[in-house]
C-alpha cells in the first residue's frame, strides 16, 4: 500500500487468481483515503460464477484502462494475452503465476518504457519462495535453449516437418494449434451477444462409429457459422481439438477471426459509413471541450462596385413596417444589393417586437434598380451619415484621447466599405404604392449636411469628447408657450416658424449627434440658469452660454432663443424576441438584450442645430434596420448552405428558415433553436444507418451491428463530418448584439480587435485551438468573426440539418444529406428484396401462436419467418434468434415515436421533447406493451430465469391492464423490450421499409403515448429539480451492506430535517427510492412536486436618488435577525425518516479567505449553504440613478458614475432565525451581490456560524 500511496502516475495492472479476491480487493482500494487518487475497477472472465463479469461490462473496462480512465486494475488471467496498453507502467502479481508462460505472459503487459514487475510472497513462505524459483530456472532454461540452438538445423529440418494440427495466418505468422483451438473457439464465443439469460458457447455431439470418433460442433446462433463436422479420430479428445481447429481456421477465413486469430474488434474502415480520422481527438464532440472557429462570410453581401465611380445596377429589396398602433408610422425602406436573393430569402414577414408594440415588417423583392454615378455618391453619404450620427460618431478623437478631433466624413470614406460588406439601405417616398420610389430629398439633405459640417463645423481646441451626453439631465414635463418678440427660430442653417419645429430632424454641429424636437422650451434661453434647467445641486456653470464657452469654445449669437427640447437617439436594441411574453423578459434581461429605461432628454440653443429634410419617420425606422437586417443575413447564411448540400427536388424545396433553425443554438435567445430538429435527426441517422448495417452485413450477428452503428452516430464521428464540411462557420452561437451590428459606411464603436493568433478568416482545426479551461467564453466573436464554440455544438448541428431535410423532404432528402456529410446509409432495394426472399425459403412450422399474434398485432406476415425469428430468444438454441430483428426494431420505434412527438407538441420546451422521447423509448416501456397486449406469453426461450422474472413482473401490476406505475418497483425483463423491437423490426422488413403502415400498426399498440400533462421525471431528478427552484441542498449518501445499496437523502427545510432512505441492488434504484419518499413528504407539507419554470434569484427595483452618497462599511455591518415563532414550525411526523435537526451543537464549520473579485463572496456563502443544507440565500438589487456623477465603491474598485447598484440580502437558517444585510453601493449589479454576499459572510462570523480563515 505504501507503494501505491507515493506512485500515481500511468496505468498500474495488478493479477490476482480468483474472482472473488478481484472483486473484494477492489472494493477496499476504494475505502483507503490515501489512494483515492486513483480510479479503481476489476476485470474478469464471464463463466457461471456470480461474480464474473458480462462480456459487455469486460469491454468497457478493458477501454477505460486503455484510455487512463481506470489507472488501476485489479484483473485475473483473461488479461494475460491479447490486450495492449501502452501506457501500462506496473504490473503486480498478487498471487504467483502457476506456469511460466502465465509469469512471461503477465510480465509482458508492462508495456511502457522502464515499466515495473513486481511479484508480491507471503513472507517466510518457502513453498511459494521455491516455486518463483522454479518458474525463473525454467525460464531462464528456455531462453538459453532458443539462444544456443542451431539456426541452420532448424531450416534443414523445417520442409521436412509437416504439421497437420496446425493453422498458420502467411500475413502475420499466427497459428493455432489443435491443442489451442479449443480455449480461442471459447474465447471467440465470448465475445457473441449474449444476456443473463443465456450465454454463448459452444457445444459438441460426439458419436462412434467403426473405432472412431466424429465430433459434430454446434456454435451460438449469433457465430459466423453454426455447425461444422470434424474429420474421424481415434479418440473423442482428438476429435473435440481437430473440430475446433477446423472451426477457427473457417471463422478465420469468414473475417470472425482477425490475422492475429483474435475475435474482430469491429473498427470502421474505409468501406464502413464513415472513416476516423487522424485529427479526431478524443475530445471531439464533447461539451467539455472548446475550440476556436471562423465566421463564413455571406456571400450575398459582398459587392464589386465600391470603388467603381460608374452607375451600378442592383437587385431591390422593398421594407414595409405596420405598425399595431394606427397612429405610429415608420418609412419604408430599400435594400439595394448586388446579388439576387433566393425566393424565401428575399420575400419575406418578420415581426419586430418594440416596447408595448410590434411592426410587422414585409420585405418583397422589386426586381432591378439602376443608379448612376451622382446618385451612387449621394446613396452612400446618406448611409455614413445617418448610420454613424444615430449608432456612432460623426466626430472622432478627442483631447482625453490625444488624437486631433475632426468629422469622420471630411476627407474620403473608402475605409468605411468593405467588399466583403456592401449594400445600400434607402428610404421610399411610399411604401404602399407599388412603384419603386427613393426618398431623393431625403437623401440628398443629408449631402448638403455633410458639406455644411465640412466647412462650418465648431472644432475648438477646448471641445471635449463630444457625446452630447452631458446635457440630458432633464426630464420632459415643460409646456411650450409662445416665443418672446418672434415666431421665428433660427437655426444653424436657417430660420423656422415656432410652429413648423415639432418632429423635426435636427444634428448638432458640435457634437454630430442627430436629434428630433419635441418641443419648444417658453421661458429660456441660454442665458437662463444652468442649475435649475438641468437639475444639478452644484455645477460650475451658470448659464448655458457659459457652458458652451467653456465647454466648446462657442460663444452663441442668439442667446435670447428659447432653448428646444430634444429626444435623444439612441443605441439599436434586439428586436426579434418578444420581450413582453410572460417570462421572456426576465430571461432576455439576464441575457443582457434589453434594458428598458427612462429616456432623458437634452435642453440645447436652435443655433446649435442644422436642420435636416429628413421626415421622423425615416428616423424612426432606422432603428427597426439592424435587427431586420441581422435576420435577413441569417438567412442569407443558410441560403447559401442549402446551395452548398445541393438538393433539388421537383416535390418539395427545403425552406431556408428551416436551415436557420438547425444552425442556431439556445445561446442566441432566438424563440427557435435546433434542439428540437436534433433530437429528431439524432432518430433519423440512427434509423438510416441501422437499415443500411442490418441489411449490407446479414452475417454480422448484434453486437457487430451496434458496434458499427455507435461509431457512425457517435458525437466525435458527426463532429468530425461536420467540421470537414466547414459547418462551424454557418452555426449562430451568440445573441444578437444590436450594438455591434455595423452597417456599410459605419464605424464602429465597439471595436473587438483579434487576439486570437490567426491571421485569416478561417481557423485551421489545430490543438492549439482547442482548450478545456472553464474561464474561456464561447459565442463572442472578435472582429474577424473567430469564436470559441463547444465542440458538441458542431455535432447537435449536423443532426439537426439531418432533422431539417427529414422534416422537409422525408427520408430521401435526409439520405442526401447523409450523403452530403459523407455518411454511406443509403439502402440498396435489391439487397430488402433478397432479405425477403431469404425469409420466405426458411423453414417455417405453422403454428396458431403465429396466427394469435398476428390478430394482436392486426397485420398478417407476408414472410412468416421474420415473426417467428422475432419471437425467438437466443436460449431455444435455434439457427436464428431475434437479435438483429431487435437492433432494428430499436431504431424504427425511436424514430417513429420521436417524429409523433416532435409534430404533436411544437409548443413545449426542447428539455420536456427529450423528456418525452426518454419516458416512451425505453425498455421498461415497452416492457409494459408487451404485458399489456399479451406478447409475453408468445416469446420463446428455454430460461428458468426469465420465466420467473416474466411471472413476478405480470403480477406486479395491480390489474393486467394497468401497467403505468409512479416511482421506481419492479423493473421489466429486458427481454419483454426487446420483444416489442424484434416484432417491430420484423413488420419493417417485412413491408418493406414502409414506416407509414409500420406506424399504422404500431401505434394502437403503444398507446397512449405519454403527454407533458403525465409525464414523470425519474424520482431523483425530479427532487433535485423541486429543491433547486426552491433553493434547497440534498446531500447523498450511500453505504454497501453486501449486494445492498444503502441509499440515504438529507434535505433541510426551514424547521426540519427529512430524511430519505432506499435500499436496492443498484445504486440508481435504491436513489430513487429515497427521493421518491422525500417527494411524498415535501407533498404532504404543501410542497408542489411539478416541476416551474425557474426564474431569476434576484429583482430588481428602480429608485431616483439624486443626493445618493456610497457608505463605508468595514467589517461590521448592519443586520436584523427575525427568529423563529414555535406556532410557526410544523409538526414532525412519526416516521423514522422525518426528523427534527439534531439538539446538539454541531463543529463551527471553517471557510478559507475568502476571495473579494467578483463571484468570489457568493460562491464562499453558497459553498457554505451547501455543506450546512441551508436555503439558498435571495437577493434583491436596486438601482440608484444621479444627475451628478459621485464616486462609487472602495478601493481598487472605486469608480464615478451616475448609477449604481445596492442589493438586499436574506438568509434563513434552520432553527434559528431569518437574517436580512444590505451590502455596499457598487458600480454594477453583480459586484453589489458580492457585496452583499460579503456583509453576510462577515454577519455569520460575528453570530458564531462560522470562522473565516485568515490570510
């Protein structure tokens, strides 16, 4: 053990003789403290000991070594040949080998380089000192023999010698004798499918005729080949060996035995579905791993004609809006492109979802627009102008920044197009009428704008940062009432009547920021009192001349103008998803995609201000553009994938939002995603695949089938297939941030330079680019469009584009797909016509239990045999059995039954899909089927076993008929399941393919089929579920009496302790039990047990403060305790195991330093809840806005700024009281919950409920 304690580095095998000593040796491994950082199992041979292990369960240990899942492994001899583990550094022999070829076979698996043997003796034991005597003498004997032999005697003598019991592969050398024949026919054998009701073996007939015997050998129905007759001997030993010796060399020459005569480990090769490649790690398609993947550019966008100073002509895209209110209009728009969209591209309606309203929004394509080079130039200044002034700066630099301040559109704009980005997006005069018509005026004053800032714009050297920001400090709320001495404002660029101002477009020749006027301020000028106008207790301005003055440098002409009152522009919101859906709001917040605030409004002299002939309502419609647009790209994007698979079909077209669907993740907060298409092309690729295996290797028996299935479908396979298709460009993995969105023409403000290390577009698939560090963000994208993206992402997506041409074109369209992706699942007609006839030249005995099931089943078998083959189990040692049936049969359900659920529940959340698809796919369920419609009593086999487990599973149910249990009880014989597949499997075939009347049949049979409203989570899921809504903690126990699991569930409630308890063979089971009684005891306190939607732990308030200071706390702070009233706690029942928490003072429980950066002090209180199964904390946060900026925190994180967060906490303890603390003002919301979370941990240390370690 002290070996083992110092040593944990690679693979350690450790030989023992018996089973039992495996197993037990194994189990204590595991208790020892010291070595828990090993991972410890045992392997065995499956004979008839109750110990051994399936041959199932020896693969799947024997890889978890292989790959250093399990680095120690206690095993007994069935390990001793054959295995290769590169990494194997120590081999011990707890009990001595018996031969020498056990010693050097053993030895021999320490494969690693300046690897160790180690051979552990009873100390003062001479019988066995002798014995590792004898076993080194002998082998040392042997290698001085093979050394000192005469090499050439042995070719002189080697043609002479003929070897008639001996086998020899020319490829490799292998051979099998006579004598080894037997043992590697017993070891193929094991390897078969096989079940605890039957177990593959072989069997011998011996018969004596004439003074010599013939064995007849008789292998499981699964093998290559099920009889064979050896040649006569003199004795029934000899006749056994050469029977088998014959046998391997068949099995050998039908591929059931590699060149190494070993049983076939099924590998897929390049004739198989798909070929592994080099590059696919181990990793690959898991969500644990991350990897560094490019943007596809849409090639619909790009364009040509930039630099071009000709016309151009383009492809037109016509933006109507509607709004819901009559009263609120927006203007249309066109979309001017060089490339024509495809039809369900470029003809279109979106709803786009305001605040307390929606646009409908109607894109149709107008044919071609052509525009010459004046107009061209025109269309383009209006783009940079209004896109920038409204999303981002028509000034840049500034004096903080050090760089010279001057207007972005003043010398040439070339910078600002990008080929790979180039349309034109301009508004229409009517966007009812049917003519094209551009808004010309409109366009063209912003040409004139352009030229007047160009000359006439205010660039002092005293300007600031020019935001425009500074002056919003006032709400609306002034009545306009007529101007001193005149009707007549005048503005920068000319004089307006007062009653001509409201709605009118506006920029301000100081800061380029674009404006509308609500109205007139009576009572004002710039000469009034700065103070009072902006609400600022304490300003050093005066008057608003003396802030422009000092500010700007602008000395105003006309400073007895009434000041107007403008509406700000703003930054573009997400408005794709409905925020006012009941529970959407609180989600998108979360997600940071709205934030609905109090608009201020600015105060400024008209003199400041150059009027644009702009209509309001093509400023309004501006902001409806980014999220339209980034729709419409989507679209674009999955166009042109579908144009990439290349499918065409005169039947149906499959639509491009579809496409969208399967490329868009539940990040992007989208109301679809491809959760709902994958579940459904996860059945349809394991359909297509199970037909094409079952009917090209009608010789490979079950398990040979799935091994091949389970690498065509697995998630590093897909992963693989999509990424040499380049699908990780095309996948949307973000939610769309309206405020990086850039239009052409536009700088943009939020500029995320790359830092990734890769110069091109396109990220190599490289292991520098892939990580497993959880501090890694996935889905935002740098500016060059490179994204971490989890590598299970790539493979949900292929499935769900399998799932997207399944649902648009049925089976066809999908295998197009398959095909597209390099998956070879096609079925070939000709090879289920031979199935068929194969079928039908059986031998086939009529019986009425064919005859009965076919009335159950309510479909007459055009080929008896595949009934009778599906009614067959292994155990009747029959030629055939249902095995294969049942492997197809298991596909055909999953697809059927998901395919029914995907289109009768389109409203229900992807999560509760799967969750139905779970409860109805599962051998328990269709256990049920068969006892509820009597198939069980047609299935054929020869187990005592089975027959006993069948009659204790019938009379487990109160009535025949009734066969729905809440809670874990009696589990069905996996054997009924797989009856219900077989049956399915063989009506498949039998019709042909034909899944309509597959489905026709099947579904009186299965059901009723579970609904959301009856759905049942598994016991234990569904407390974990209950308790994480209400905030509660479950700690698990579990303890091994034996062959028992001792399962033990603690959940504290605010005045109890209940305590679950479950006992069963399996872990999962006896689990289940415990939470199910939990469950019953949290009903029976009020308690629902279905599940909610879970929403935010915090909420947050609104307040104004203007005089709002940050307090200075230290290590003390303010707290109210409210402890608990007697009358409120509820009675303890009398069960066992519901208690009341212990009366004896529990240890103070002792937290490290706790860490003070954000997320730190939450994550030390919720660590803390857990451990001590308190009640998840809850917080409250509320917001603080000031017009005047005040400094905000302490220390490091001391910052100035106009809002600031401070949150409320509560915690209620078990059996002593309610504690509520408020934490610091803090700059944002999250770092006000660490603070809180941190005045908590503080009050806690104080009241004696814990100690805070020291740094």
């Amino acid at each position: 053990m002290n070996y083992f304690k110092f040593s944990n580095h690679l693979e350690k095998l450790d030989f023992v003789e018996r089973i039992v000593t495996a197993k037990v040796i194994e189990r204590f491994v595991k208790k020892v403290t010291y070595l828990s950082h090993f991972t410890v199992s045992y392997l065995t041979g499956s004979n008839t000991s109750v110990d051994s292990l399936a041959p199932k369960m020896q693969k799947e240990t024997l890889d978890s070594f292989r790959s250093g899942k399990v680095n120690l492994l206690f095993a007994t001899d069935v390990v001793e040949e054959g295995i290769h583990v590169p990494n194997c550094s120590c081999v011990i022999r707890f009990d001595l080998p018996k031969t020498v070829r056990s010693y050097v076979q053993s030895r021999g698996r320490a494969r690693l380089s300046n690897s160790q043997f180690i051979m552990m003796l009873e100390r003062g034991n001479v019988q066995q000192r002798n014995q590792l005597y004898d076993i080194i003498r002998s082998e040392y004997s042997v290698t001085t023999t093979a050394i000192n032999r005469d090499p050439d005697l042995c070719l002189l003598k080697n043609p002479t010698v003929k070897e008639t019991n001996v086998y020899i592969v020319d490829a490799t050398g292998a051979s099998v004798t006579a004598d080894s024949a037997v043992s590697l026919l017993q070891r193929y054998c094991e390897k078969l499918p096989g079940d605890k009701y039957y177990v593959p073996k072989p069997s011998f007939k011996l018969t004596f005729s004439g003074g010599l015997y013939e064995c007849k050998l008789l292998l499981p129905v699964n093998a290559a080949l099920q009889t064979i007759v050896g040649p006569l001997s003199r004795n029934s030993h000899l006749a056994k060996q050469l029977v088998c010796l014959e046998a391997c060399k068949q099995l050998h020459q039908m591929g059931a035995l590699d060149d190494h005569l070993l049983p076939t480990i099924e590998e897929p090769s390049q004739n198989h579905c798909v070929a592994k490649g080099k590059d696919s790690g181990s990793g690959a398609g898991t969500t644990k791993r991350k990897e560094l993947h490019g943007t596809t550019c849409i090639h619909a966008l790009s364009g040509s004609w930039g630099e071009k100073p000709d016309a151009a002509v383009f492809f037109a895209y016509k933006f109507n809006f509607s709004c819901n209110i009559i009263s609120v209009v927006y203007s249309g728009f066109v979309l001017l492109i060089e490339s024509k969209l495809a039809d369900d591209v470029g003809n279109i309606e979106l709803d786009l979802y305001l605040i307390r309203k929606m646009v409908k929004t109607c894109v149709s394509s107008c044919g071609q627009v052509h525009l010459d080079a004046d107009q061209m130039m025109k269309a383009k200044r209006f783009q940079e102008f209004f896109f920038n002034g409204l999303f981002g700066r028509l000034f840049v630099g500034s004096k903080s920044s050090g760089t010279r301040r001057e207007f972005l559109l003043q010398n040439k704009t070339s910078s600002l197009w990008s080929p790979s980005n180039m349309y034109l997006l301009l508004p229409l005069e009517d966007s009812l009428s049917n003519e094209l018509r551009i808004n010309w005026p409109a366009v063209t004053a912003c040409t004139f704008a352009v030229e007047f800032l160009n000359k006439n714009s205010l660039l002092g050297t005293e300007q600031s940062d020019g935001d425009g920001g500074n002056l919003s400090l006032n709400r609306t709320g002034s009545s306009v009432t007529e101007c001193k001495g005149t009707n007549i404002i005048h503005f920068a660029n000319r004089s307006v009547d007062v009653n001509n101002l409201r709605n009118m477009v506006v920029v301000a020749i100081h800061t380029g920021r674009i404006y509308s006027i609500l109205e007139l301020v009576s009572n004002t000028s710039a000469d009034s009192s700065f103070n009072e106008i902006v609400d600022s207790v304490s300003s050093e301005f005066a008057t608003f001349s003396e802030y422009f003055h000092k500010k700007y440098g602008i000395v105003l002409k006309h400073p007895g103008q009434p000041l107007l009152l403008l509406k700000q522009s703003h930054n573009p919101h997400n408005l794709l998803v409905n925020f006012n859906d009941e529970g959407v709001s609180a989600k998108a917040s979360q997600a940071g995609l709205v934030n609905e605030k109090p608009r201020n409004h600015v105060h400024m002299p008209p003199e400041l201000l150059l009027v644009l002939d702009v209509p309001i309502d093509v400023l309004k419609a501006f902001y409806l553009l980014p999220s339209l647009m980034h729709r419409l790209e989507s679209l674009m994007l999955a166009s042109q994938l579908r144009e990439e698979i290349n499918f065409h079909s005169s039947n149906f077209d499959i639509p491009s939002s579809l496409i969208l669907e399967a490329l868009t993740t539940l990040r992007c907060c989208e109301s679809f995603s491809m959760e709902r298409l994958e579940l459904l092309g996860d059945s349809v690729l394991k359909y297509a695949v199970s037909c094409h295996l079952f009917l090209r290797y009608p010789k490979n028996h079950e398990g040979q089938l799935s091994a091949k299935r389970s690498w065509a479908v697995c998630n590093s396979t897909l992963h693989k297939l999509g990424t040499d298709r380049r699908l990780q460009g095309y996948i949307r993995d973000s939610a769309f941030d309206p405020r990086r969105w850039v239009a052409p023409g536009q700088l943009s403000l939020r500029p995320v330079p790359c830092k990734c290390g890769v110069d091109s577009l396109e990220v190599p698939l490289d292991k520098k680019f892939q990580t497993e560090d959880p501090k890694v963000k996935v889905g935002k994208s740098c500016d060059r469009g490179h994204r971490w993206m989890c590598s299970k992402t790539i493979s949900d997506c292929v499935e769900a584009l399998i799932g997207a041409y399944y649902i648009s074109g049925g089976l066809i369209a999908a295998l197009h797909m398959m095909k597209w992706l390099g998956i070879d699942a096609e079925v070939d007609p000709a090879l289920v016509v031979e199935a068929i006839r194969c079928a039908s030249v059986r031998t086939y005995v009529p019986t009425d239990e064919i005859h009965i099931i076919e009335l159950k089943m309510g479909y007459n078998f055009s080929s008896k045999f595949f009934l009778q083959e599906a009614l067959t189990h292994a155990s009747v040692g029959e030629f055939y059995c249902y095995q294969r049936l049942e492997f197809l049969g298991d596909s055909v359900l999953d697809l059927l039954i998901t395919q029914y659920l995907y289109h009768n529940h389109t409203d229900i959340d992807p999560g509760e899909l799967t969750d139905l698809r779970s409860a109805s796919v599962n051998n328990e369920s269709f256990a049920q089927v068969a006892v509820r419609h009597d198939l069980h009593k047609h299935l054929q086999h020869c187990s005592t076993l089975l027959s006993n487990q069948i009659s204790e599973y019938v009379q487990s149910f109160p009535e025949s008929h009734d066969t729905i249990r809440s809670g874990p009880g009696i589990k069905g014989p996996k054997a009924l399941g797989d009856l219900v597949e077989s049956i399915v499997g063989a009506i498949l075939i039998d019709t042909n393919l034909n899944l309509n009347e597959v489905w026709r049949i099947v579904e009186p049979l299965l059901s009723p089929i579970v609904t959301p409203d009856k759905l049942e989570l598994p016991p234990l899921r569904e407390l974990n579920e209950l308790c994480d809504s209400l905030g509660y903690f479950i700690k698990e126990k579990c303890i091994y009496n034996g062959e028992i699991v001792h399962a033990k569930l603690q959940l504290q409630l605010d005045d109890i302790l209940l305590i679950g308890e479950g006992f069963d063979r399996i872990r999962k089971v006896a689990k289940g039990k415990a939470a199910s009684y939990l469950l019953k005891e949290l009903e029976n306190r009020g308690i629902s047990r279905k599940r909610r939607k879970q929403g935010c732990a915090d909420s947050t308030q609104t307040t104004d403060d203007d005089s709002l200071e940050p307090t200075n706390h230290k290590r003390q702070r303010r707290a109210k305790i409210q402890l608990l009233e007697d009358s409120t706690t509820v009675p303890s029942p009398t069960h066992d195991s519901s208690k009341r928490a212990c009366s004896t003072t529990p240890p103070t429980p002792v937290i490290a330093t706790i860490n003070t950066k954000k997320g730190g002090p939450r994550t030390a209180l919720f660590e803390l809840c857990k451990k001590l199964l308190w009640p998840m904390p809850t917080f409250t946060a509320t917001e603080h806005k000031s017009s005047t900026l005040v400094e905000i925190g302490e220390g490091t994180e001391r910052k100035k700024g106009f809002i600031s967060f401070v949150s409320n906490i509560t915690l209620n303890i078990p059996r002593f009281g309610t504690i509520e603390c408020t934490g610091d003002a803090r700059a944002d919301k999250k770092s006000s919950l660490d603070s809180a979370a941190l005045v908590m941990l503080y009050e806690l240390e104080q009241r004696g409920k814990l100690i805070i370690g020291e740094s």
